[in-house]
C-alpha cells in the first residue's frame, strides 16, 4: 500500500469506533521521506513524501477509511535531559554535543 499523505493526528482529531493499525518507527526514522514498512497487523505500506520532510509525529494518521486507520506510532527511547543553570553552560554543552555531531533536541527550557 503506498501512503503519500497525511490526515491528521489522532490526539488532535475527534475518531471514535474506528480500528487504529499502527506503523512503528524509531525516532531518527521520523524525517526520512521513504520507508517501507509493515504494521502491526501485517500489511506492507510504502511510506513516500517526496515534496517536502514528513516530520512525523506519534499518532500522525497516514491512511483513514470508514472502519479503520494507519497511524504512526514512534518507539519510545532512553534519552538524557539536561537544564543547564546558565547560558555559558548551555553554550558549552551545545559545542560539546555539535562537536560529536550528535542529536540535540531541544524543548523548553530542557
């Protein structure tokens, strides 16, 4: 099945009586524009958003008929948090992390 958009999210959307097939993905696979993937039930799904980055959330509806959905469901990870206490310590644990080109996520003041 090739799924080229996307619907909505479950969390924001009012569905109800409708069964939810999901699609598991990693974190880092969540801006990737192709994915060939299965979902929990067994069905192949090509993922292909080639216009622009999907930026795909957890519970991103990718497929909506009357009686079910595909949606996207992301696998929980170990992550660190850090809050820095200063700007200085923010800048230097920013270097530190850019420098090993390593993921940075930052939310708030975390």
């Amino acid at each position: 099945m090739l799924l080229t958009e996307k619907y909505g999210n479950i969390y924001t959307s009012n569905l109800s009586n409708i069964d939810i097939d999901k699609v598991c993905i990693e974190w880092y696979e969540s801006s990737r524009r192709i994915l060939h993937k299965t979902t929990r039930s067994g069905i192949q799904v090509s993922l292909k958003y080639l216009n622009e980055n999907p930026n795909f959330k957890d519970g991103d509806i990718l497929w909506l008929d009357e009686k079910s959905m595909i949606v996207i469901g992301i696998i929980s990870t170990q992550c660190i948090v850090i809050t820095a206490n200063s700007i200085m310590a923010a800048a230097a644990l920013c270097y530190e992390i850019g420098n090993r080109h390593l993921p940075l996520f930052y939310e708030e003041n975390e």
